[in-house]
C-alpha cells in the first residue's frame, strides 16, 4: 500500500495532437507543462508536470472537464522513493500517449453529455492527490512534494487556451484523484469566469475516516503520514481545519465536504474494494487471515463478517 534529480532545460512545447488507432480508440498527446519550474510545480523525482487535452468543439468549444488521474498515494520515503522511479512519480516513465475513453470520450453515442467539450486528462505523479508542497533532500535523495503547485501550474497553462473562458465547467477525478476532487473544487471556481457553471465529481474517492475491525485508526495514520511528510496540512479548507481537534481528518472527504461551496456529485460503493481491503480489514488487523475468503470474494462472507462490515461503515 505504500507505495536523482531530474532537471529539464529544455522543454518542447506544441500544440495538443491526438490521433485515432485502428480500433477507433481515441489517443491524445501529452503536454508538458512549460512554465511550471516558475512555480516550483515538479513531480517526485524533478520531472515536469503534464496534461492530455483534446478540444471540444460545436456547442461544447467553450465547456470545459478537468479529470484528476488516480493511483494511490506515498506516505514515507521509502514508497515515495520507489515511487519516483515509476509512472506514478515521474513523467519521464508515462506513457505519451494517453486513451481518451468513459467520460473523455469523444464518442456522442458513449458520452452524450461531453463528447465535444474541451477534456482534460491531468497525470498524477505527487503521491498526495494534488495537495502537498513540501521537499526532502538530504544530500543524497531528493524527493518534491508539490501537488498543490503542479495543480496550480495546469490550470494556469490551460486558462490561456481557452479555460478562462468557460461557460460550462467540471472537475472530475476517479480513485486519488476523486479525492483530490473534494481538495480543490472550489478552489477550481476561483479561476474561471463569475458566470460560469461550476460543479464537481468524484468518482470512488470518498475515502472513508473510519476504525478497522480491531478498532484501529489504520486510514487516518497512514494519511497523517503522508499529511506531514508532504506538507499537505496546510493546503486543507481553514474553516475545516479550525473546527476539527484534528486537522488532518480534513484530508478526509466526510469531513472535507461540508464545507465545498460548489455543487458536488458522489458516486462511491459502500463496500469500495480498496476500503474493504486496506480501511475496514487491513492486513495488520487480520494476521491470521480469517477475511481472506471473504475479501476475494465478498458473496463467501459469513453473516457475522457482514454484519462486522455494517458496523464498520454506519459508524461513520
């Protein structure tokens, strides 16, 4: 579950490309982000931040889909260090070319509602759902935590494109990403014209602050790990941070929420796969193994396991 320095000199910038492979899979180019070594928005190991856009056009040329991509998160050196080294900290490791599908795609007949709006994939490679600013150097590994600032850096290069003109807009993410949905959705609105519309989706991001079965606060400490290594507390909504003993529990949705001004949908599972397995029945709350029938396939759960599950997430 937990999951050098690179510097670019030179960054080549062109204008967003896609194409269209033999199954008629839509494939849209990645942008680097030029400017964002102005703001000190680089990914764990050093690289520059990235985007996939493809433009809308007809009536959605002025509507614009922001999805955050998802993948987990890093809470110690260790997982962020290895982290660097993959896809998932790096965009020296993406792929370039990115599958535009579900909500991104361009098929009216799929996506009704935004085929032809302007769409915009933002990789992820903080490890902090896009919330962090913070730096680890000790001489020999150095590792940036600029979530916050690479979020920042994108809107900022996709405002001229045509972003600050939205009349239509929605921020959307799935996983890590639907979380960091919930962390910035209204700090989206901040950029884009008074008259816009404004709303929010997270897709399986409601990441739950809840006790496993043996009663253990094992979601809110891997988070507050990960909270102060990558300097996130600081990022949180102030009016959450206040009214909580504990700061941090804002990084959590059901908390978070209450104070997003800005319309936001939910859609999110009871039994979320990765709650179930890492929230509710973590290893480290099940050394013997007795869930792990029940975890592989949740119809072998035994009445008192379900039961131990419904206390579990109505408790929250």
């Amino acid at each position: 579950m937990k999951m050098l320095m690179f510097c670019a000199v030179l960054v080549l910038m062109c204008a967003p490309a896609y194409v269209y492979s033999d199954n008629n899979r839509l494939l849209v180019n990645m942008t680097l982000v030029r400017n964002a070594s102005l703001l000190g928005a680089y990914c764990l190991d050093g690289s520059l931040p990235a985007y996939h856009l493809h433009r809308g056009f007809g009536a959605g040329l002025n509507n614009w889909l922001l999805q955050f991509e998802g993948g987990g998160w890093c809470n110690d050196l260790n997982s962020c260090l290895d982290r660097a080294k993959t896809r998932r900290g790096s965009t020296r490791y993406m792929n370039k070319w990115e599958v535009f599908s579900g909500i991104l795609s361009n098929n009216a007949s799929l996506n009704p509602d935004f085929y032809n709006w302007n769409r915009v994939k933002i990789r992820y490679c903080d490890g902090a759902s896009f919330a962090g600013d913070a730096k680890f150097d000790n001489g020999t590994s150095l590792l940036y935590f600029r979530g916050q600032r690479i979020w920042k850096s994108v809107v900022l290069d996709l405002l001229p494109k045509g972003l600050r003109h939205a009349k239509k807009a929605l921020l959307s993410g799935c996983s890590a990403g639907g979380l960091a949905v919930f962390l910035h959705c209204d700090n989206f609105t901040s950029y884009l014209p008074n008259n816009a519309s404004i709303k929010c989706l997270s897709d399986a991001g409601f990441f739950l602050d809840v006790r496993d079965i043996m009663l253990n606060h094992t979601s809110r400490t891997f988070y507050e790990d990960l909270i102060s290594l990558q300097g996130v507390e600081q990022n949180l909504d102030k009016n959450c941070t206040m009214s909580l003993y504990y700061p941090t529990q804002c990084f959590f949705p059901q908390h978070a929420m209450r104070y997003i001004r800005t319309p936001l949908f939910v859609l999110n599972s009871a039994y979320d796969v990765y709650q179930f397995h890492h929230a509710f029945v973590p290893p480290s709350a099940d050394p013997h193994g007795h869930w792990n029938h029940c975890k592989l396939n949740p119809a072998a759960c035994s009445p008192a396991q379900i039961d131990t599950l419904q206390v579990r997430l109505f408790r929250t």
